[in-house]
C-alpha cells in the first residue's frame, strides 16, 4: 500500500529539524560533525516553507501518475512498482531539468554541483528497514507523520463526519435560538 508523509502544520515549530535530519540521512558519513565537512555539503530534500504564522514542511507527495517520471528523457525518475516511492537515479540524470518544469509541488532541486536533481526518495532505505523517514523521527512536536493511503482515507472520513456534526449541531442551535426568539 502507497504511503506518504502528512503534516499538522498547527504542531509545526519550522525548526527545521526535518530538514536537518533529511540532508544527514542523504550524506555520505550520516554523522553530523563529519556532513559539515563533506564537498559537496548534504542537501537537504525536505524544505519548510513559512506561510503565515505557520510552517509547512514540503517534499515530494510520490504521485501516483507523476509527470516528473512522465516527462524525464532518460528514465532517471522512476519508480520499482507501483506502490514504492518515486526515485531518481543520479548516474541517468541528465539534468535538463525538465522535472523542476513540471512538478507541481515544487520539490525537485538541483544538485549543488548543478549535474543532476533530487527529491525526497521517503528515506526507502529506512522504511524498507521498518524504519520511519530521517525527517518523521526528527520532528521534536511530531507534526510529521508517515501513513498509508487507508489510514489517510479513515483519517479523512473521520474529520468529514466531525465537520458535519459540528455544523448539524450549529444549525440545531441557530433553530432553537431562532424559536426561542418569536
């Protein structure tokens, strides 16, 4: 079953420990004090954009009919089956950018060396593992959550249900007051 990584933005902080966390994960030492060092320096594949009064971590949603994957000349962008993340492998990338063009999220950037591009792979290697993404398991306030397309669905039936009862229960209030009154 497809997963992704959802936010609460009202519990993120923008710390950007995510952030943080994701570049490590994605360096060659995976140790701090030894990715400050590295050339080129860790990228990062998650970014906290400021909305407002609130943070809002983005990364890649893995389309499931992604048009990054559609339109790379080289089958750089690719996906193993149909339930994995989408990935990018470096050595077929071109960069010619085209994927940065058609993205509609805005996630994909180019490699400091200016080769290539990246984007969030889910931390595969971690979640394969029974691992949660680098930048799940860094979120000091738990704002990001990685879930499957069930539970989004229940999550999602869940909040309509709520919705609606709140506003059934307005409009009974509204009526009663409105009664009350003539």
């Amino acid at each position: 079953m497809a997963k992704a990584i959802v936010v609460n933005i009202e519990k993120c902080l923008a710390c950007k420990s995510c952030e943080l966390a994701c570049a490590l994960v994605h360096s060659k030492s995976k140790v701090l004090e030894e990715a400050l060092a590295e050339s080129p320096k860790p990228q990062r594949m998650v970014t906290v954009e400021a909305v407002g009064q609130f943070g809002v971590p983005i990364q890649c949603r893995h389309c499931e009919d992604a048009p990054c994957i559609t339109v790379c000349p080289t089958a750089a962008i690719h996906r193993h089956n149909v339930n994995d993340p989408v990935l990018i492998n470096r050595d077929l990338c071109i960069g010619c950018r085209f994927c940065l063009v058609v993205c509609p999220f805005g996630v994909i950037d180019v490699t400091r060396d200016g080769k290539a591009v990246v984007k969030c792979d889910l931390c595969l290697e971690r979640t394969r593992a029974g691992e949660q993404p680098a930048c799940v398991e860094a979120c000091p306030t738990k704002a990001l959550k990685l879930a499957d397309e069930k539970e989004l669905a229940n999550r999602k039936r869940k909040l309509t249900a709520q919705q609606y009862a709140l506003l059934t229960e307005q409009n009974k209030k509204k009526q009663r007051q409105k009664e009350n009154t003539q």
